[in-house]
C-alpha cells in the first residue's frame, strides 16, 4: 500500500496539479493538508472519478485537512477524539486498508513569543491524547502531515540562520519526541539518514533551488507498518513547475 501526505496549499488553486500528481503516482492513500476550503467545497466528484473515497474537515479560505483513499475509507472522525475540541480544522482520521491514518496540520507557532506558539504547543499535547485514544502503539497507525517542525539540525539548510525561530525549538522537538516516545517512527528518516532532504523550501529568495529547505513534513508510523515500510521517498518533482505548492509529497510505500 502507497501511502502519502502533501501539504497542497490550496486545493481550489491545485487541484488539476493534485489530479495530475495522483494520477502519475497512484497512491492508495492521500492525506492533505492546508485545502483551504470548506467541506461543501471539497471536490469529492472529482476523486470519485478517480477511483478515490474521500473525507474532509474544512473551515474555508484557512487550514483544512482531507484523506482520499482508494482502498476503503471509515470510521471517520473529525477533530480531536480526547479533550477539547480544536476551534481550526486541522486534524482528522480514517480507517484505510486496515491502517488507521490521521492527517494532520499542526500551528505554525509564528514566533517564539507569540500567542500562537503556545498554541502549537498545546496542540502537540492534543495530538498525543488524541493519538492514544484511538489507538495502541501494536496498532498499525500512521500519523502524517505537516507537522511544522524540523525533528533535528539535520533537518534544515542552516541551523544559524533559524536560530531563535519556531519549528527548530526545543519544547516542539520535545513535543514531537513525546510522540515518538508512545511508540511512533520517524520512519523517512530511518531509510533515509542523509542530510538535505527537505520537503518544504519558501517560495522567496529562490530557496527551492538554493537547497534552503526543512523537512517538516512527517509520516510517523507505529512498528506494525514502519517494519513493513519497504520504500519511503519526497517527492521533489512536485515542487517543480507553475504555481506550486511550496511543500512536496513525502511517500511511504507498506508491505501489505
């Protein structure tokens, strides 16, 4: 099964480019970030005729997040499954081919000493109950997304130049890291020890052909799939041509 999370940044403005991708790639899973849409807008029809089940949690021209599926899609579940619920459509899980997989879009953080950092940070802790409230860490579960933050230095172009910046701070690493601590893996990461590979470059200063990138774009799997992870790749090719999103693809491909 070849599962794959992308940030599309916008899906009203990507999706021929989204339809295009799937349709080259053939994933069975796709978990979207940023649709920037509301449900009622969500171009469900259009994946229909591709073959693909889809679910989505919009709030319109901010955030959103969707799974489509080509290998059944159910037990829907919108928000968060423990505590309060999250006031910005950023989280939601479904059942595909067995696996459990929740596509998330957690804060930006902004800055250090901005409001909206706390609120990441508070999110990170939601997503970790929410993680342990619909599932064990022997389920086969994958957590995907973009998580907005860099796991390790190894993760950015230039640890200097984003030092005192959010997605490199400690306490989000130490989020992420409780997550782990459950029992999810970095599973790219562990196929792919090199450094300089990104899966988001900003659109300014020709960063995508500078190689001024961060991977921030996770699939966190519990043992039950990353042991049966035969492949796992970021597609750069997606961030290349007219108007792309400013985030590539990142694929885990599981022996089912």
């Amino acid at each position: 099964m070849l599962l794959a999370t992308w940030n599309v940044n916008s899906l009203k403005a990507r999706l021929p480019r989204v339809q295009a991708w799937i349709a080259d790639v053939q994933p069975d899973v796709v978990l979207m970030q940023e649709t920037k849409m509301t449900d009622k807008a969500f171009p469900a029809l259009a994946f229909s005729e591709m073959g693909y089940d889809s679910a989505h949690f919009g709030q319109g021209q901010w955030n959103g997040v969707a799974i489509v599926s080509k290998v059944g899609l159910s037990d829907v579940q919108t928000n968060f499954a423990a505590g309060e619920p999250d006031a910005e459509a950023r989280i939601i899980t479904a059942t595909c081919g067995g696996v459990k997989v929740v596509s998330v879009y957690v804060p930006n953080g902004r800055a250090l000493d901005h409001e909206h950092y706390h609120y990441k940070l508070r999110w990170l802790d939601s997503l970790l109950a929410h993680v342990q409230a619909v599932a064990k860490p022997t389920d086969a579960l994958v957590v995907g997304g973009d998580f907005n933050i860099a796991p390790s230095d190894i993760d950015v172009w230039d640890t200097k130049a984003l030092e005192g910046s959010t997605h490199v701070s400690a306490p989000e690493r130490e989020k992420l890291q409780a997550l782990c601590d459950w029992g999810l893996r970095d599973v790219v990461r562990e196929q792919h020890p090199e450094p300089k590979i990104y899966s988001w470059w900003d659109y300014r200063n020709g960063s995508f052909h500078r190689g001024w990138g961060m991977r921030i774009d996770l699939m966190l799997t519990t043992s039950k799939v990353a042991d049966d992870t035969t492949w796992s790749a970021i597609d750069r090719n997606a961030r290349k041509g007219e108007q792309p999103s400013d985030h590539a693809p990142v694929l885990i491909e599981v022996a089912t």
